[in-house]
C-alpha cells in the first residue's frame, strides 16, 4: 500500500458578486495572512466566498458571506475604504 501526503492549502480563491457587477475572483496566496479586496462599491450588497485549493483540487466553497459597503452606491470605495479579509490557516 502506498501512502500519499496530501499537501496544506496552496492558496485561496475569493468570489465577490453584486447584483450590480460581475463575479470577482481574486487567488489569494497560502502564505497571506490577509488580503484586501479592492474596486468595490459603495452602499452595494456582495455575496462573497472563499474556497482553498491545492494540487489535490478544490475545497468545497465557504459558507456564502453577505455583506454591505458603507456609502451612497453612486461611489467606488476609496484606498482608504477597503474590505479586507483575514485568513487564519494554521
């Protein structure tokens, strides 16, 4: 019998979907202790994502996250209005 070690996560993939936009995917390395997602809208509802992948496949998708940006939805969010997301992989 032959034994296989199936490596820790590669890395991440992050979706973010608005009614008012397409599907954002970002790949998010293994080694990131946190990202920041950038090119949001303002005042706008995302459903958001996150699956791990590694030479093996992918993990199944995260429980979906529904969030809302601060703001009127006319605005993109500044550099200094980001979301960012935490990864806790240890």
């Amino acid at each position: 019998m032959q034994i296989y070690a199936i490596n820790l996560s590669t890395g991440f993939t992050l979706r973010a979907k608005s009614a008012k936009s397409d599907i954002m995917e970002r790949k998010i390395s293994h080694l990131s202790r946190n990202f920041t997602l950038q090119g949001l809208l303002c005042g706008t509802h995302y459903e958001m994502t996150l699956t791990a992948y590694n030479n093996a496949g992918n993990s199944e998708p995260s429980e979906t996250l529904q969030v809302r940006t601060t703001g009127s939805s006319e605005y993109i969010l500044k550099e200094n209005n980001v979301m960012c997301i935490w990864i806790d992989n240890q």
